[in-house]
C-alpha cells in the first residue's frame, strides 16, 4: 500500500485527491492548518475506506510548517510515494492594492513551500526509483494577471524543468492547472463569484481524476478539460499586449469585488 501526502487538503481541490486516493486505497497523510478539521477528515477517511490517515498540522506561510512537511517526506522509513503541493490562496484587489506582506505570504506558499517540498520528496523518491509529484498551478499561469497568476506561472515552469533533470529516475512531476472550481478558495479571499457563468466552472472529482490520468500518462502538465485546453491554446497565440488587456478587463468582471 503506497501513502500520498497531501497540503490545503480539508477543502476544494485537496480534498478531491484525499477521497479518490483514499477510495483507491492510499494511506493519506494530510496537511493543513486546522487540526479540528484534518482530524475530522483523516477519521471519515478511515472509517469510509479503511485506509490511515495522518494529520499534520502546518502553517505552509512560516518557515517551521515547511519544515515540519519537509521532515516528514524525508522519513525514509515511512515513505511518501505521491505529493500532492495543493496548499495555496488568492488575495482580493489590483497590484498596489495589496499588502506587501500579503503578496510576500501568497510567494512564500505557491513558491517557497513548493520548491522546498518538492526537493524533499523527489530526494526520497530518487533513492527509491519511484514516486510522483502533483504541484497545483492554475490556468492564470498563461495569462499575465498579477502576482497569483506570476506565482502560478513559476509553479509550472519549475515543475516541467524539474520533470526533465528528473527524467529516467521513476520519478514523475506534474504541474496541475484547473481553472474555476467551487471551493472555499474565493470565498477565503472575498472574492464574488456570482458573475462568473455557469460554463466556466470545474468539478473537483472529476478533476482530480483526469488529473491522475494525466500523470498516469507522463504528461509534465495537465489541464484537465476541455474548455480550458482550447482557451489556452488561444491564450498561446494571441498577442502579449492584446491578451494582458483581455485579461485585466477579464480579472475586472469575473474575478474579486
């Protein structure tokens, strides 16, 4: 039986990969802030599908919440055979409007966090020969839209240079982009979301399972339907100038209020 350690897993996204893993009989190790939560999870994980559940309680904004992930995916005698990097947030208003402290906090989860804990599975998981990585980006990572989107796009750029020095090793990395799906993700940063249609939005179970099957598949990065998949292939070639325009009066209408 293999374990799966999964960041930002009591809600939306995490969530999602923590009851189809957990359905397909991985033990779980989950991670987030809230230990009533991941107390209540880890217990209805175990009790629906028979698997263990460890909670880890961590901030992934403070250096000690890295490093009490880091430790644990470096625990040779209970081995990490999937990460899944979901940890991660969206702050409300334009650049500027933003608190540096703020948009230093969204850096140091969708980047630091990441980095850290991605080198310290697939150090492991190089060892074993085995293992993947899922490190949760967004579809913002192809438009330029802010320090989100920024962070995003680093998240994927990363993952796809990591997943070809890594190539040979067993190790596969995968940089997830979703686009819109109903969890608490606008909701913790006051953004409105009753302006954005209907079509946009994303189921999370059946994202998570089209994105195992894109790792199953090597792919390096996964958008997993196929709406988003054309509008980024337009996003590709559309000029910068138009498509940042485009974006910023698209962030206007369907993004925080």
């Amino acid at each position: 039986m293999t374990t799966a350690l999964i960041t930002g897993s009591t809600a939306g996204i995490g969530a999602a990969f923590a009851r189809r893993l957990a359905a397909d009989g991985h033990d779980l190790v989950l991670v987030a802030r809230d230990t009533a939560r991941l107390r209540e999870q880890a217990t209805e994980l175990h009790d629906r599908h028979g698997i263990e559940a460890e909670v880890l309680t961590a901030d992934l904004a403070e250096d000690k919440g890295i490093e009490t992930v880091a430790e644990r995916l470096g625990d040779r005698r209970h081995p990490v055979d999937l990460l899944v990097n979901n940890a991660g947030f969206g702050n409300k208003g334009r650049y500027l409007d933003v608190s540096m402290a703020d948009e230093l906090r969204m850096i140091k989860v969708h980047c630091e966090a990441v980095l850290r804990l991605t080198s310290a599975a697939t150090e492991a998981m190089r060892e074993r020969g085995r293992g993947g990585v899922v490190n949760v980006a967004s579809v913002a990572a192809f438009v330029p839209r802010g320090t989100y989107g920024a962070s995003k796009a680093w998240v994927v750029q990363f993952t796809q240079g990591a997943a070809k020095d890594l190539a040979g090793s067993g190790v596969r990395l995968m940089a997830l982009c979703p686009g819109f799906v109903r969890t608490e993700f606008h909701e913790r940063a006051g953004m409105g979301t009753d302006n954005i249609p209907g079509w946009m939005w994303l189921d999370a179970d059946k994202l998570v399972a089209e994105a195992l099957n894109d790792l199953a598949r090597n792919k390096t990065v996964s958008i997993p339907d196929p709406r988003y998949k054309t509008l980024m292939g337009l996003a590709k070639i559309a000029p910068r100038n138009l498509l940042g325009g485009i974006s910023a009066r698209t962030g206007r209408k369907y993004g925080p209020r």
